[in-house]
C-alpha cells in the first residue's frame, strides 16, 4: 500500500494527465465536428429558363455568378440561344436531387434565393452551364478569387473549344471604336451609352472585341447587351 504522501504525491499528475486528455478531446470535436452551413440538399420541380430553377418546395432559386440568354417578356423576342440553354438546364438537374449553397446577400429583387447548385456527382451546375456555353460568366464584387478564377478559365476553354453560342457571338458586328470597360465592375459597355462616359479615367478600359471582353473576364452591361434576338 502506497504512503499517503506518496498518493499526495502521484494524484496531482494522474489529474493532470487526465485534464489534458480532455482538453484533447474537445480540441478535436471542436476542429473535426462538422459546422453547420448554408447547404441544403433539395429536389428540383421546374426550370423556367437557363439560369433559374424552380423547388418541390415552392423557392425559386437563381444561379449565382452567371446569366443565360432571357426568354422575352411582354411580347418581346427570346434571345439567341434561351431555348438551348433551358433545355440543357432541364437535362442537367430536372426531377431530380441537387444541393443549394445559398449565398449570404438574401434573396435577390424577384424573391430568388441566390445559391450555387451543385450535382450529386459534385460538379457545380453553374460552372457546367458556363463550361458547355450555355452561360456567359458575370462576375461580382462578392465572389471570391477562386470562384472568379475557376469560372473564368471554364468560359474561356467553352470559347477556345467553340462551344455553345460563342460561335455566334462572337462573330457578331463590332462598334467601330470598340466596347467601353469598367475595370472596378467588371462591364463593358457600347462607346454611345451614356454609362460609358461616366466610367472615371482610373477604371476605364478600352475592348476592341467581345471576345477580348469575355476572356478577361467582362460581363456586358444591362443596357449595352449585343445579345441577338432567336431565329
């Protein structure tokens, strides 16, 4: 039987051996426990157009971080290409499971959570839209460096490989003095619109073509979209 001052002795290092295990423990269920986040795992109903999907439960969702040629409203002609994207939309995630990462902006002004859509085999149907050109990328202050650099390089093998509308569109007829760029935004814009001339001398950036626009990364602006109308 060990002396009492000797058990005085071994008590205070078995403790504190015993205290830094559990320590250890609740470092590691605190590293390894998985955090709660923005996924959520859904079943899609409907697809009105090339970026936007509708839910089983009643959400509309809009893809983040590109846009697909629009179907017209109010008797207006469909973009080139709106059709082809839609379907191939339908193709890549109808009636069937896909997981939403919601971004933290809320939902945008049509009531559309904005989200990235991602596959059950991992893939990311935003970039598959722009990869196959069925979307152009449009980019946003918000994005992270990674998203914008792995977007951009999708779109830019989609133009190199012809793919999609890029044919088309980038045949089309240019300004003679080329498109006006906005380097903070991201845009360009027509050299007449009234946009253009209020792009400050520190962010504005001459583009001689649409395709020098979209492989850098530019987006067209609302109001100077050279986007055709269907045939």
């Amino acid at each position: 039987m060990l002396h009492r001052h000797a058990m005085n002795r071994v008590c205070p290092v078995a403790a504190w051996r015993i205290g830094s295990q559990i320590m250890c423990l609740f470092l590691a269920l605190w590293l390894f426990w998985p955090l709660p986040s923005h996924a959520d795992e859904v079943r899609v109903k409907w697809i009105p157009d090339g970026d936007t999907i509708h839910l089983e439960d009643g959400r509309r969702v809009r893809l983040l971080g590109i846009d697909a040629p629009e179907f017209g409203r109010d008797n207006a002609s469909d973009q080139y290409y709106a059709r082809e994207a839609r379907d191939y939309l339908r193709r890549l995630v109808g009636d069937r499971p896909v997981r939403l990462e919601a971004d933290d902006q809320g939902p945008d002004r049509y009531g559309r959570i904005l989200a990235y859509v991602y596959l059950a085999d991992g893939r990311m149907a935003n970039q598959v839209l722009v990869e196959e050109g069925m979307a152009f990328f449009y980019p946003h202050a918000h994005q992270s460096r990674d998203f914008q650099k792995q977007m951009l390089e999708s779109q830019n093998r989609a133009i190199s490989a012809q793919k999609g509308f890029w044919p088309r569109i980038l045949s089309l007829p240019q300004p003679l003095t080329g498109w006006v760029g906005n380097r903070r935004s991201k845009r360009f814009h027509h050299p007449d619109s009234h946009y253009a001339s209020r792009i400050s001398s520190a962010n504005r950036v001459a583009i001689f073509s649409l395709e020098q626009a979209f492989r850098e990364g530019y987006a067209p602006a609302r109001t100077s979209s050279p986007w055709p109308d269907a045939h």
